[in-house]
C-alpha cells in the first residue's frame, strides 16, 4: 500500500521540512538572477579593463546564456532519469566553481570561458529547483512555487547593493578592475548556498519522482521522514511499472498535447529575448542616457520584489488575464522608458519595466512546471528553460550590435518581443497532473517593430 499524493492533509501539517526546502531552493532562484544582473553590471567596469568594442562586449553574456541553454538540458535529462536531489546538490556548486575562476580571468576569451562554466552550474538551477519544491509540497501550498520569485527577485536586489557598494561610479582606467571584486562577492555567495544545501540542511529526493519510478518503498520512507501522516489517510495501490523515459517524452509532442508544449516553450523563448536584451545592457543604457547608473539599477532592482508578490496573490485568484495585461503593460513602460528625457522619467520608467516585466515572468515561472506530467517535468521544463537561454545567447549580441547605431534599439527590439506575446490570447492546457489552467498571449518568435 502506498500512500496517496496531492490530497489536501495527506501530508500532515508538519510544514518545517518544507519551509526549509522553500528557502534551499530559494536560494537557487536568487543565485540564478545575481549572476545575471551581476554579469550585466559588470560590462562598463569589464569593458573598460581590455578595451572591449561595443560589438563584442555582449559575447561576455552570450556566453553565460550558452552555458545556461547546457546546463538547462543536460541537468533536465539527469533530473528525470537519475533524480533531482543530486541535480539539486551539484550546480551551485558549478557555478561557484565558474564564478571564481571568472574573476581571475586573466583574457577576455577566458572569462567568457568561465561565464560558460558559470552558467552551466546557474543554468539547471530553477527549473529543477522549482520541480523539487513544487513535487515536494502538498496540493494546498503548490503556490509557494510562486513565492519562489521573491527570492528570484531578492537576487537582484542583493547584486545591486553590492554593485553600488563596490563597483565606483566613475569609467577610467582606475576602476577597470572593480568587477573582479563584485564577482568574487558573487562566488562567495554562491558557495555558502551550495554549502547549505549540501550540508546545512537534510533534504530528500522528490516523492512524485519516486512514485513515478515505481519506487514505493523509497517513497513512503521520504513522506515518513518529511511529514507527519494524518488518521483518515487515503491509500493507493502500487500501480504498475512506468513507461519508459523516452516514450514519456513522446507523449510531450504527440497530438492531443502538442499544442500547450509548443507554445509554452516559444513563450519562454520570446520573453527572455526581449528581457534579456533589455536586462544585459540596461546599465550601459543609463550611462548613456546620463542617468545615475547605480541609483536607478539599484531602484529597478527593488521594484521587482512587490511584481513577485503580486504575481503569487493573482495566481491564487486565478491568472485568467494576468500574463496579456502584464505583457502589455511592460510594452508600454518600455516606450516611455526610450522616450524618457530627465533623470525622474528614465528612474519611473525603469521600475516600472522592471515591476510589470518581473509580474509576468513570476506568472510564467510559477505555471510552467504544473503544466507536465512527473515523469518528464524535468525535462519539459528544462527545455522550456534551455529554448529561453538560446533566445538570451542572441539577445546580447544582436544589442550590442545595434548600440553603436541607435542606443535605444535594444529597447525598441524588446518592446516587439513582448508585443509580439501578446498579439493574441491562447489557453494553454495542462498536460500534467494538476487541474491548473491559465490563459497568456501567443508567443511569436520575432516582432520587431523597425520604422
């Protein structure tokens, strides 16, 4: 006999295990955004240390995305065959491990080696994180998945007050070296996370993961140590043993699910084109705007704790229209942001980009993983994740190929994104083992308006 998942009480309310499974995995999510407002923050301070062109500089995170579209993909497949405990374990320490070998960078052409390596570790982070957390959690809290943007969101903010601690404001030769101390920071960082995780706190393999792989015995031992069983439990018998992973995949592309896979994943791959481009080089975007650089990332930073909140109340009371009016709004803030004139408009402007962009992904991160069935979540996701890095790999560089002509065309091509997903509203049905559904706007892989 097997105990029952996703019945409201079936797990007890012994909530401590997974309180700390919420701040582990948290901590995965917030190294995940460090790196990338870390990585974009540097440019300036990078650039001026080996006299990099503007056409070349944004190779520096297009690597870091080319690390992350392997890590997403190569950590997915592990999760869904081998488990995703030890995916859990292993890459913050990668990224440590990356991390620090890109502050003694002593080349160009090696720290964008060593961004690869950093996101490799960074890459398979949230998706397998948040398919722990989300299989770990009784039906009841599946939204704490959600709150795990706060930390996404937390990441930021943290970075930003590093930067404005550490990196001066100023662009000569004498701070051509500041970034290496902000990415050590970094590393740091990252490797006291990967300590807590692999040391600080006991966390088990994911019970859905196990029920999946037909190993009950293994599960029931996870639901003992991890909760406390109510009296009027309601009991399964063992099911038989499970498809084979890639029939399981299969399923994903075949005809009555093809159509929410598909457009799950050109969802994720069109928003990070346009957030990226936007994020990657937004500091570079203020100093040539002549704005207070530190001040307003340090602003936008902030702006996008209260979207994650507010994404994680909408999604409870149903997310019907959340992510088209989320989608249109950031397309709207981008416009007054490249029309911006005076340092108040450009600091409005910005946080609120940042609010209404940070809303959406918070609404996108939160649903993706219960739209897939357990025995492929992993994967699914990781996909998902994998297709959104392949969009950042182009993003940087066709910006900063684009900055030499017109300093707002990153701007102009992120405000087409987004538009180009929400041109028209499409219900994505769920494939997976949740009675979740959300409507968001059509992905469109390219809408740039050029006039």
């Amino acid at each position: 006999m097997t105990p029952a998942l996703g019945r409201r009480g079936a797990w007890g309310n012994a909530r401590g295990y997974h309180v700390r499974l919420w701040v582990l995995c948290g901590l995965g999510w917030a190294a995940d955004n460090m790196w990338l407002q870390g990585v974009a923050m540097s440019l300036p301070s990078l650039q001026a240390t080996w006299h990099i062109p503007d056409a070349r500089i944004g190779l520096m995170t297009a690597s870091m995305f080319t690390g992350m579209m392997i890590g997403a993909l190569g950590w997915g497949v592990w999760a869904d065959q081998q488990g995703r405990h030890g995916v859990y374990r292993s890459t913050l320490l990668v990224a440590a491990f990356g991390g620090l070998g890109l502050s003694m960078a002593p080349t160009y052409l090696m720290a964008c080696f060593f961004s690869i390596v950093l996101g490799t570790g960074i890459g398979g982070s949230m998706p397998i994180d948040g398919t722990l957390l989300l299989e770990s959690l009784p039906h009841a809290l599946h939204h704490w998945l959600t709150g795990l943007s706060v930390c996404f969101a937390l990441g930021s903010v943290i970075c930003a007050g590093l930067a404005y601690t550490i990196l001066p404001a100023c662009n000569d030769a004498s701070c051509a070296q500041a970034w290496r101390h902000l990415v050590l920071v970094l590393s740091g960082l990252t490797l006291a996370a990967a300590i807590a995780r692999r040391w600080g706190s006991t966390t088990y393999e994911s019970p859905r993961f196990l029920a999946a792989q037909g190993r009950w015995d293994d599960m029931a031992l996870v639901l003992e140590a991890t909760s406390t069983l109510d009296e009027d439990e309601a009991w399964i018998h063992d099911e038989p043993d499970p498809a084979p992973w890639r029939e399981q995949v299969g399923h994903l592309v075949s005809r009555p699910c093809r159509r929410t896979t598909y457009m799950v994943w050109l969802l994720w791959a069109n928003m990070s084109l346009g957030f990226t481009m936007f994020n990657a080089l937004y500091p570079l975007l203020l100093q040539r705007k002549q704005a207070d650089v530190s001040h307003d990332v340090l602003w936008y930073a902030v702006s996008s704790v209260p979207a994650s909140l507010c994404a994680a109340a909408w999604l409870r009371t149903g997310a019907t229209y959340a992510m088209p009016c989320m989608l249109g709004a950031t397309s709207l803030s981008l416009l007054l942001f490249a029309c911006a004139r005076s340092s108040l408009a450009i600091r409005i402007a910005g946080i609120s980009v940042s609010f209404t962009a940070n809303t959406a992904y918070a609404i996108l991160y939160g649903t993706t993983p219960e739209m897939f069935p357990t025995q492929v979540r992993g994967t699914a996701c990781a996909i998902a994740s994998a297709l959104g890095r392949a969009a950042g790999i182009l993003a940087p560089v066709l910006a900063s190929a684009l900055l030499p002509g017109d300093d707002m065309a990153p701007v102009y091509m992120k405000r087409g994104a987004t538009s180009g997903s929400s041109d028209k509203r499409r219900e994505l049905g769920v494939l997976g083992d949740s009675n979740h559904r959300f409507s968001c706007k059509r992905a469109a892989l390219v809408a740039l308006p050029f006039q």
